[in-house]
C-alpha cells in the first residue's frame, strides 16, 4: 500500500508504480471522481487523454534533462555546431 501525503500548498507526488499503472507523465491531467461502490464512498482517478496533445510530444524531454534550457546558451550551442560543421 502507498501513501499521498500533501505538502503545504495541496500539492501531492503520486507513487510511480501508480503513474506507471495510468501511463500518465508530468503535465498530464487525472479526473478525480467521487463513487459510491458497495455502499463505500470512493475516489476514483483516470487519465484525461487530449486529443490536442501529438503523440509524439514530449519524446524527447529525456534528452533534456538535465541540460540549460537558457535560450542563449542554446544559441550560443547551436553556432558552436555550425562552426564544427564548417571546417
């Protein structure tokens, strides 16, 4: 069994066995919905699937990680790649 705790602001990490289980990443949304099931109140969560969002987005956040995303060092490395590519 997991546990959700809630830091000050209401916000929540949820366990990546659950964010695996849903197949949601950060910046999805989850619809939170209050059931009745055998006489039992109970939270149920789904995914929101956007058909807005490409399928190919975010694929290559993993590449990302952990590099400046300041726009003049992408700048700046983009024509230390052109410089390379001249010689």
């Amino acid at each position: 069994m997991s546990y959700i705790k809630l830091t000050a602001k209401r916000q929540a990490t949820l366990p990546k066995a659950l964010c695996d289980e849903l197949k949601v990443e950060p910046g999805d949304s989850i619809r939170v919905e209050k059931r009745v099931i055998d006489g039992h109140e109970v939270w149920c969560m789904e995914p929101v699937r956007s058909a807005e969002r490409p399928s190919w987005f975010g694929a290559l956040r993993k590449y990302a990680a952990g590099k400046s995303h300041d726009l003049d060092e992408i700048r700046e490395s983009v024509e230390r790649a052109h410089r390379l590519d001249a010689v």
